[in-house]
C-alpha cells in the first residue's frame, strides 16, 4: 500500500522510512472506513430502538424539534449557550429572511464552577443572564429564550432534558439525572429580577443544522468537531421508537442528536485504536467513555500527535533522540499546533519550526519538521476520516437526492485541510446518486438556540 496516499502534498522525501512505518496504524483503509460505516449504523439503529436503546453507545436523544425554519421568524430572542470552559449569551433580533441582528458576550466558567455544584454553576449562568439583559437594555423585557446544552441529554420534550453525564471537562455535583430546564429556571428564580420563557433545549448539533437550514432548506444534518464531535440529522418518526409526543401525521420527521462521540464505548473501534488511543483514555476524567471522541474532537487531537512524538524522540528518531521538558509534559502539544504545522506551504517549515520553538526543541532539523508535519497530517486525516464514515453513513441511512451538511467546532473551522479531505472522503462513500455538500455553519450553537425558540413560539402561535 502507498504510505502517502491519504495526504495531499506530503514532501516525503524527507519522512523517514521508519516513521513512515510507524504511522501506519494511524491511516485508515477504504476497507476500515467500510467496516467504522457498517458498525455505526448498527449502532444507531440500536439506539433508535426501544428495546436496544439503554445498551446502544450512539444514543439517539429524540430532540423533540419537529420543525425548521422558514424565514418567517421574527421578533427578539435570547439564547444562552454552554458547551465548553466559556459560556455566550445572545440576544438575536430576527426582521426578515435573512435579516438579523445579534449582539453576544462571552463569560468564563472558573475551573471551580465546572467542578464544584450545580446550583453554583447555574447561579453563575443566570447572574451573567440577568447581567448581559441590563447591558443591552431588555431587563424589563419578557424574552424566549433557547438554551444550547452541549452535552448528552436524554430530552423528554421540547423545554425538557435529564443530563445522561458530563463530558469537555465538567463534574458539577447534583446535575447528571436532573432536568437542566429546571435547574436554569430556578437560578432564575433565587434571583427573582428577570422574566424569561424557556422555549427549548437543544444540543449545539441541533443547533448546526437549525442555522443552516434558516439560508439552507437542504440542510438536513449539523454536525460538530471542535472541542466535542457530535452529528444530529433528520430521521423519520417511525423508525424513531422512543419518540413519545404528540404524533402529527403533517411532521413525519423529528431531529435525532446521536451523541455519536460515544461510538465505540463498546470495543467497535479497537480494531482501529493505536496505543495513543489508549493512553489518552487511561489518563482522561472518563475512561471507556467518549472513544470516538477522543480520536477526533480538538481536546485531544494535539496529544495523540504529541505522544507519537514523544515515542519517536525517545526511540532516537526524533531530534536525535533529545527531547524537552515541555514536550514530555502531557496536554502541552496543543490542537492549534497541529493546524498551524500543517498550514506551512510544501518544503517550508516556518510554524513547525515556531511551534518546536515554543516546545523547547530549537535544535529541530529540517527532518525533523517534516518527520513532525506527517504525524500532524496522520492524526488529523484520520480524524477527517473518522468523521466522514459517520455523515457518510448517515447521508446514506436518509437517502434524499440532495443533503446539506451544516458543520461547526474549532477543529473544522481552523484546520487548513480539515474540509477537504472529508469532502473528497463522504464523496468516495456516498451511494454515486446523492448529491452533498458541506456548509459552513455561522455559529449554530448561538443562533441556532435562537432560531429554534422562534420556530417554537411560530409553531405555538
């Protein structure tokens, strides 16, 4: 098999023939990516079933969003969105199709909140809230609001959602098994000083495929890669046995957020796992959990490819076998590093060499740079891969002539290659007669929470 294959200008003259070897197990074959295809949609289809659903990894959380927009949303509109160590508040004045105002603030989440209560974290959230109303002058004013709760919910309604586990670095105490709805209303509550309607809960995928679809009628799947990775996507409500509401013969269809980071919790994918993989679970707050995951998201990308480094240094292939203190530390190879590695044009090495600067390794020969740059392009195209077997598969599982895929998170976004080697992939997988595209969504989670509170107040009117 050709070693270089998967990359699209590789100066593998300078790659060593070792490394090279030895960064095989990070390329996925056609014949893998078939096999990660055919093992997730068992999964899925187990957990849209009801009686497979408690054992199923991908979990296929019914959202309860039976309706995308249609350009006729208007009016003003909160949205909070919590999925990471920042929280955002939004404040989105809807006017025409494709007409909006959008004013939002960023607020940090203190290593002591993400850790500490949930009273406490939720007491932080409505505090911001209620801060945020002040400054742009709606606090006397009664808003619907949309909240983004990026992490696995299991929703028993539109305005209802039970916290299945923290993911991204929290552990707040007295949230997993409560509806968070609640827990956001009663914040509200101690405080007594703002009104608010909470008209929906909805994951930032859900949110990826609701702000596309508002420019993009064709979007029919939002997708995530960023700190997290995640898909939501269009199923019909009768292959969707634990959908419990109110069955409308006119809404044949209902958003599903899979959760599908969780794909592989049950060894589907050890058959592809390296011992990166492994370690970076062993030494994660949730071993067993998240394994696709952790092959994927912007947590973690930067730390498969320093572990790799790190064995290559030491078995004398790297920097003449001369490390630094700073690259044998675990989480100091960051995600961006891989972007900025592989954004150096063919044959120059100008950010690798900024990037092994900044770790420490200023005695780096151009070997070595381009040595570094292929385990970064091994790591984040089979991420790129992994990702694309998941929308592949369900692009394929929906079957509609035409699908736009809506995509958000860090990793997509800044990674310079990221686009086009899921592209040229989910082409090579989708049945020939189905046509795609990937959209850029223009920021989902916040707009998105928006945009599904109005279709909510649209559908309530």
């Amino acid at each position: 098999m050709d070693l270089v294959k998967p990359f699209m200008d590789l100066h593998v003259d300078r790659v060593s023939k070792e490394i090279r070897e030895q960064c095989q197990e990070l390329i996925l074959s056609d014949k893998q990516i078939e096999e990660i295809m055919r093992r997730l949609l068992k999964e899925i289809n187990r957990g849209l079933g009801k009686a497979t659903q408690p054992e199923a990894d991908i979990k296929c959380f019914i959202t309860y969003v039976q309706d995308l927009p249609n350009g006729k949303e208007k009016g003003k509109f909160l949205a909070l969105d919590l999925g990471g160590t920042n929280f955002r508040v939004l404040l989105i004045h809807l006017k025409d199709e494709n007409d909006f105002e959008m004013l939002s603030k960023i607020y940090a989440i203190p290593q002591s909140i993400m850790l500490g209560s949930g009273t406490q974290l939720f007491d932080h959230i409505a505090e911001c809230l209620a801060n945020f109303m002040k400054e742009h002058s709606v606090y006397e004013e009664k808003l619907p609001l949309g909240f983004t709760f990026s992490f696995p919910l299991t929703q028993l309604g539109l305005t209802k959602g039970i916290l299945a586990r923290w993911t991204k670095g929290f552990n707040c105490s007295g949230v997993v098994g409560e509806d968070v709805v609640q827990l956001l209303k009663d914040a509200i509550a101690r405080r007594g000083d703002v009104t608010l309607f909470v008209m929906a809960i909805l994951n930032d995928s859900t949110g990826t495929l609701m702000s596309c679809a508002h420019s993009n009628r064709n979007c029919r799947m939002g997708v995530i890669i960023g700190t997290g990775s995640n898909a939501c996507y269009v199923e019909k409500v009768e292959n969707c046995e634990m959908f419990d509401g109110p069955k409308d013969p006119k809404k044949e269809h209902v958003l599903i957020n899979t959760e599908w980071g969780a794909f592989g919790d049950n060894g589907a994918l050890d058959f592809v796992r390296t011992e990166y993989d492994r370690e970076i679970d062993h030494f994660s707050i949730n071993p067993g959990r998240q394994i696709q995951e952790k092959m994927i998201s912007g947590m973690y990308m930067g730390e498969l490819a320093r572990l790799a480094i790190v064995k290559f240094t030491r078995a004398g292939l790297l920097f003449g076998g001369v490390g630094s203190d700073i690259l044998f530390k675990r989480g100091q190879f960051f995600t961006k590093y891989v972007s900025e590695i592989e954004s150096d044009k063919p044959g120059t090495y100008m950010y690798c060499r900024d990037v092994l600067d900044e770790l420490g390794l200023e005695h780096a020969t151009d070997e070595d740079c381009a040595n570094v740059r292929y385990i970064c392009e091994c790591v984040s195209s089979r991420a790129a891969h992994l990702v694309s077997a998941g929308i592949a598969a369900l692009i394929n599982k929906m079957d509609e002539k035409s699908v736009t895929v809506g995509v958000d998170g860090s990793v997509y976004r800044f990674h310079p290659k990221f686009h086009d080697l899921m592209k040229a992939k989910i082409r090579q997988f989708v049945k020939p007669d189905i046509s795609f595209d990937l959209m850029l969504s223009e920021d989902g989670s916040g707009r998105g929470a928006a945009l599904v509170a109005a279709v909510a107040c649209r559908e309530a009117h």
